[in-house]
C-alpha cells in the first residue's frame, strides 16, 4: 500500500514539475528560436568532423577537427562562423540542400553536416537563402571522392557473367565516363562492360572480362583512379583450393584428421575446378541451438598439421602459418567462395570454424618436435571447449532460411570481429595469437541459435586469409 502511494505522489509531482515547464515555457520561453531580418555576413568556416572513419569511407578521405576550411568531404560536420546568422532559412551546396537545425543556430554560429548525395550542377559555392528569399553566395567546394570499390558478389566470378561491385562515387561524366577495369597479364587493364549504375552511386554491375587475371579492380571517374582493397580471383593467402598447386590443397582432398569425405570433383557446378561440400542433400542437420556434436562424416572438415615424424618437422602437412603469415592475424579476413542450392537450403545449425595451435592438436603422437616446441596429439577434444574462440557464420538468421540461388558468392570473415565466440554462442573466455592458426576445422552444427531441421548441401571453394586492406 505504501509503494502505491508513494507512485502516486511520484506521478502527481512529476505532472505538476511537468506544467510548471509548460506555462513557463509558454510565458517566456527566452531560447525560443527567432529569425532575424537581413542578410548573413559570413566571417570563415570550421571542419568539426571527427577522427572516426564510416564503414564506407573513401581510404583517402581526409578527416579534420577545428581546422578552416574552404572545402570538405559530403558528410562533414561545419561550424559556420559570421553575423546574422538567424536570418539564414535554407543552406544549398551546389544543388544539394542541407538540414538546418535551428535549435542550434544562434546569430553568430551554425552548424551544418555537407548533404552526402553528389551534386548534379556543380558550382563549388553555399547558397544561404534568408527568410526574406534573398540568397548570399559564398565559395566553397565540395569535394566529391574518385571511385572506389568496397565489395564484389563474387571474388572468382567467372568472365563474361554479370556482377554488381559496391562502394560509392560511381559517377558517369559526359566528358569523363565511368571505367571499370580488371587486371590482365603483364599488368594491363581490361575494361569491363559497364550494365547499370546505381542512382546513389553506391554500387556498378558490370560484365566480368575475357582475360582477367589475379589482382585489385580499378575504377576511374572525373573525380579520379582508385583499387579494390581485395582482389580479383585472389590467390594471396590460399590455404585450401582443393586443386594442386594452390596451397596444401592437393594434400587434404581426404581430409587430414578423422572421420569426413572426399573433396568434390569438378562438376557444372563448380567455380575452379573441385570444392568441398557440406551435407549431401540426404543426411539432416539438426537445427538446434546446441545440438552437442557435428556429423562429422558430412558436417565436418578439419585439417591438422603433421604427419606422425618423430620428432615432427610440418615439412609435408605444414601448419596453416607456415603458409601465411600470421603475425598480423587482427587485420586479415578468412573468405571463401559458397554456393547454397535454392532446392537444399540452410535454415539450422552454424557453421563453427576453430583455429588451434599445435599445442592442442597435431596429426602425429605428440611429444617435442623438431623446434623444440611441445605438441599435442591428435585430438578433437577442444571443439566444444569454451576457451577456444571459434567464428560463428550463421546467415540463414535473417530470415530463418538461406541459400545462394545456386550461385557462387564471396563470404568475408574478419578474424578480430569474427573469433570471439563458444560453441553454444556466448562469448569466449580465451583469446586469439599468431600460433592459434596451425589448424582448422570447420563443422556444422549448434551455435546458439534456435533454427529447423535441413537437408542442406554448402560448398565451399578457395579458403583463404587475406590482408583487410
């Protein structure tokens, strides 16, 4: 009874503070936003964007915090410093009309963010209108960014299909058209057939050219030349290709721990030559949260270094970072290709992929090997081990069901964001280093999401680990 009463007195107070502000608000109200008669006299322009890059952002774009300016990124926060400044009703870059706070504005301050669409009519002035409709031009240029290139569909897309390439910038001049260019032997660019661009700019789909080999896409505007941080069909950091001589791929076509199955063969389906498949479109996956343990004949592919030398070398089945090098593991990503069939969809499970030292498992007896570092015998113990951070790659979340429509796609795991997880799908207590990545296994099964039952098929192509940029 005292709790009532006491939410009651609460309530009626709250409500009397409540219209107290209210009536005062009413009588006085000394903030209240007034607009002034004339025209603005604008003194000079502060950049107060911060350090902090957007997932989007153009790598050379140029961040400053006070400094004045006479031209800024779309975006950019700006401090407009002058007199009059209340009689100012609208704010236009070029043709691009930006948001006026008025809460904010005072006479002699404004602040403004730089309209992020790219002009149509191009300027280089602000256009202040005041409530009198008279415009005061000041020069300032907004510097649009050259094109660049964040993501593709597909990594290893093959020539003559069709892709769609995001990023931002992608602006076809009249004078200066639009080029999207694949490298070639010898370091030539060939150019791609350019189908669509977005309206926004944030995405071009082209025709993949004949002749395109290994390496970063260019993409070239009235605004200037940039490359992909990724490659094309790249073969940096290959660790498994399932084809000689990429890799140690030619060695694992059995696997090279217990249990599993064969690599595919090259088929129609294929996207370079064999692939590892995960499911047989017959055997069910348990769509549990944690269903305990992977199929591991086809819910599974693991490989461990060594090859029972006593002491053991690695020099036939090497450790993952003999083959990359792992020492700046935190800005690298694991990617691979997938192809999901829209008849054979993922809609359960994660796919959990563990790197382990050579602490935890090698394929031999264990002991000392040949560097003096102790090993571990063959075991797959540490797989539901909680002190183990392991990737989590679930998309069928979204909508509780996932497939590829029968094509390939690139899928990008950033290791930093990516190995924090438990089997279960909490987080893990144990941490990630350089000597975390001599093995790897990759099952599917659990993750801490409640899915159904599938009868799903995932193949997966070119597993690899690449530099973020």
């Amino acid at each position: 009874m005292n709790i009532i009463n006491h939410y009651t007195k609460g309530v009626l107070l709250a409500a009397a503070v409540i219209g107290s502000v209210v009536l005062t608000s009413c009588k006085d109200e000394p903030d209240k936003f007034e607009a002034t008669d004339g025209k603005p006299t604008i003194k000079y322009i502060r950049c107060m964007s911060s350090e902090i890059h957007n997932w989007d952002d153009d790598p050379d774009t140029q961040y400053t915090n006070g400094q004045l300016v006479t031209s800024a990124n779309p975006g950019s926060t700006l401090a407009i410093i002058g007199d009059n400044l209340r009689s100012i009703y609208e704010i236009w870059f070029n043709d691009q009309k930006a948001a006026l706070n008025q809460s904010t504005l005072t006479d002699n301050a404004l602040f403004v963010t730089v309209p992020g669409k790219v002009p149509n009519a191009v300027t280089d002035k602000i256009y202040f209108v005041t409530t009198s409709r008279d415009t005061v031009k000041y020069d300032f240029k907004v510097i649009i960014s050259a094109p660049y290139i964040n993501s593709m569909e597909n990594e290893y897309a093959k020539a003559g299909t069709t892709q769609q390439l995001k990023g931002n910038y992608f602006i076809d001049d009249p004078g200066t058209p639009l080029t999207i260019s694949f490298p070639g032997a010898d370091g030539t660019q060939i150019p791609a057939k350019i189908l669509e661009i977005a309206p926004d700019f944030t995405y071009v789909n082209i025709v993949v050219p004949d002749g395109a080999v290994s390496g970063p896409i260019v993409a070239s505007s009235v605004y200037g030349t940039s490359k992909s941080a990724f490659w094309y069909k790249d073969s940096r950091g290959m660790l498994f290709d399932f084809d000689s001589p990429n890799g140690i791929s030619d060695a694992v076509l059995d696997m090279h721990a217990w249990n599993g199955h064969n690599a595919s063969s090259a088929d129609d389906t294929s996207i370079s030559g064999k692939y590892w498949q995960f499911g047989n479109g017959e055997a069910t996956t348990p769509g549990t949260a944690d269903n305990g343990w992977p199929d591991e004949t086809w819910n599974s592919f693991a490989y461990w270094p060594g090859n029972w030398e006593d002491p053991e070398t690695f020099k036939v089945y090497p450790r993952l970072y003999d083959l990359v090098d792992m020492s700046n593991w935190a800005n690298m990503t694991l990617k691979f290709e997938m192809c999901i069939p829209a008849d054979h969809p993922w809609t359960g499970a994660a796919l959990q992929i563990v790197f382990v030292g050579t602490d935890r498992t090698t394929y031999g007896a264990g002991g000392v090997d040949a560097y003096g570092n102790t090993t571990h015998a063959q075991t797959n113990d540490y797989l539901n081990d909680p002190s183990v951070p392991r990737a989590l790659y679930r998309p069928w979340t979204a909508t509780g069901s996932y497939d590829t429509a029968d094509q390939w796609i690139t899928v990008s795991l950033p290791l930093a964001a990516s190995l924090v997880y438990t089997h279960d799908g909490s987080l893990s207590s144990g941490s990630v280093s350089k000597d975390s990545f001599a093995s790897i296994w990759m099952a599917l099964y659990g993750g801490g999401v409640e899915g159904t039952d599938c009868q799903t098929i995932i193949k997966i192509d070119n597993i690899r680990i690449v530099p973020n940029k």
